[in-house]
C-alpha cells in the first residue's frame, strides 16, 4: 500500500513556500527577530491573505475543513522557513472549540485570533499555575505564545481544564533562545472565562504533533544548507561534500530525519480518521523529532564548520527553533511517557 501525499496537498505546501520565500526570506526572519514591526506585519498579511486561519474550520462555519494531515504539512513549510505565525494556536483553538460554532466562523473570517497559555498541561515553575475559582481565574502562565495581536487567548488552568477568555492586557515578554517567536508571561487576576472546556488526549497530541511537524521543516531546512555549504565550500582543492566524512554525516541527517516524516503523517491520518492509535502515534512523533532534530541540528553546523556559528549564514535561527521545540509541550521523555500510558503500558 503506498501512503504519499494528494496532489492538492503538494500544491498547499508549494505554493506556501512561494509566498514564504518572500515574505520569510533569511533577510525578513533578521528583521523579524530584531523586532521589526513592518516586517512582521507584512508576514502576518500574507499568510491572513492565504487563508491558513480558515484551514481546519469546518465548511459549515466558512473554513476549507481540511484536516490534520494538511495542518501538519502547513506547520512544515512554516518550519522550513523559521516563520513567526499564530497559526499553530489556531489550530489548537479550532480543535478545542468544536462545540463553540460562533467563534470557530470567527476565527475562519480571520476575526479572532487565539493566543496560548497552556504550560499547565504539561510542566508548571514554581510560582506559576493558573487556577479557577468563583468563576474567575487567577495566577500565571509562563511561556505564553502568539499573545500579541490575539483576540482570545486559550488557558490552561491546574486541573487541566481550558478556558477562553478574552485578550489580556497584562502580559511581559519573555526572553528565550528563539528569536523567531514571542513568548509571555501571562497574570490573571480575576479574568472571567467566556467559555470553559475539558480538555483531552487528542489535543495535547494535536499540539505535539504540530511542533514535531515544525522541527521537521526546521531540520529539513538545516540538511538543505548543509548540502549546498558541502557542495560550495572548497578545501584542499576539491569541494568539501566529496570528502567522505562529509558525505556520511548528510547522509546520517537524511536518514535520520524520513522516520520522523513517516510517523508525522500516520499520525496526523490517524487522528482525522479517529484512530485510537493517533494520539499515541503523534506523542512518539514529538519524542522522536525531538531528538533527530536536535541531531541534525548540531550535525548540520558541523557541516559548516566555523561558518555555522555566525550570523551571516542564519543557522542559528534553526538551531535555536528547534531546540526549544524540544521542549514546547512536554519534554520528549514527557511525550514517551504519555505514549506509554495510552498504551496501558504504566499504571
């Protein structure tokens, strides 16, 4: 049996990457990263202009209803090119908001826009947690994403419930490696919910699969340069990818990362058709591109040499993307560990 992609999804991810070759170049992720608004806002526009906030939204509420699968390959292209966008969060919002049609043909209209604080489900520092009482919430959350410009914001409380509530004013930037995205810290302090939801394996498995799908476009990106260094990049006289050294560490890369597309897209078809297997699939795919990517990350600046340390070469912007993928969601251990209750394997 082969599984391969449709002709329609190779002409999604395509014509992504062509409006990603322009609006995420090296140049504007650089200004991007270093704070331009303009450039931001022009990478905003286009991806709004190519309707990604309406993939997932049902026809009936003014979305494509394309699936999982298709989101994945999204969030791939999105990682490739190291491309701020909030369209993860509102995937993960339409995926909680399944009984909520007036917000979901909202969202689809490009109307609201969802922000994330969901660290709760997975890991809380001390001091930080967000809890429900009376009606409202209050406390913290840490590592907030996608808070800027976001009409509603998705919260994760203690008791790993969600809630919705509308955008909030008190929000302080945090610091991380990754300067491609933005991430806050987030203060409730009586914030009353506009809806309230119980969470499930399916959507921390969403938002795992999703990230998995971002370090794969990242590591494909950092085996892409690495070649093109090897094939440019002359010592001794002969170009530095006919050495054999060279030759085995992209080949080592390459092989690495195909599992990782493999167990991507089982699980992605897994969860549209509602395969109990999904959930445990995508936890294992997040597992896995966690540690591959962190591999070739690292095998692929070794492939540059001294060069892959600088910033006129950008590498950084990939290497730092997916090292905190490797913790977004839940550590790979953590995601081993949530596959192996799934499965019965643990008490």
């Amino acid at each position: 049996m082969e599984f391969a992609l449709s002709d329609d999804q190779r002409l999604l991810q395509d014509s992504l990457k062509g409006v990603l070759a322009g609006a995420a170049s090296l140049e504007q992720v650089r200004r991007i990263a270093a704070g331009d608004t303009e450039a931001s806002g022009a990478l905003d526009t286009a991806l709004a202009d190519f309707g990604l906030a309406s993939l997932l939204v049902s026809e009936d509420a003014g979305g494509l209803g394309l699936g999982l699968l298709d989101a994945c390959l999204v969030q791939e292209v999105l990682g490739y090119h190291a491309a701020p966008s909030g369209f993860l969060a509102n995937v993960l919002a339409v995926t909680a908001l399944g009984t909520y049609p007036e917000l979901l043909t909202r969202i689809a209209a490009g109307e609201t826009k969802f922000g994330l604080a969901v660290t709760e489900l997975t890991s809380r520092r001390d001091g930080a947690g967000v809890s429900l009482a009376n009606g409202k919430l209050s406390g913290k959350s840490l590592l907030a994403m996608n808070i800027e410009g976001a009409t509603h914001v998705l919260v994760a409380d203690n008791d790993a419930r969600l809630h919705v509530v509308e955008a909030i004013p008190d929000a302080v930037q945090m610091r991380t490696i990754d300067q491609t995205r933005a991430f806050h810290e987030v203060k409730f302090a009586g914030s009353r919910p506009v809806a309230t939801l119980e969470t499930c394996d399916r959507f921390l498995a969403v938002a795992r699969l999703l990230i998995a799908a971002d370090t794969l476009g990242a590591a494909q990106a950092m085996i892409d340069k690495a070649v093109a260094y090897a094939g440019d990049r002359q010592q001794f006289g002969r170009v530095i990818g006919s050495f054999q050294a060279v030759k085995h560490m992209c080949a080592e890369m390459a092989a690495k990362l195909e599992p990782g597309r493999a167990l991507i897209w089982h699980a992605a078809h897994a969860l549209d058709i509602g395969d109990p297997e999904g959930p445990v699939m995508a936890n294992l795919a997040k597992s896995y591109m966690a540690e591959a990517g962190t591999f070739i990350a690292r095998t692929s600046t070794e492939v540059h040499g001294g060069m892959g340390f600088t910033d006129l070469v950008g590498l950084h912007y990939w290497f730092k993307r997916i090292g905190v993928n490797r913790q977004l969601f839940g550590s790979p251990e953590q995601a081993r560990e949530t596959a192996a209750e799934l499965q019965g394997l643990l008490a």
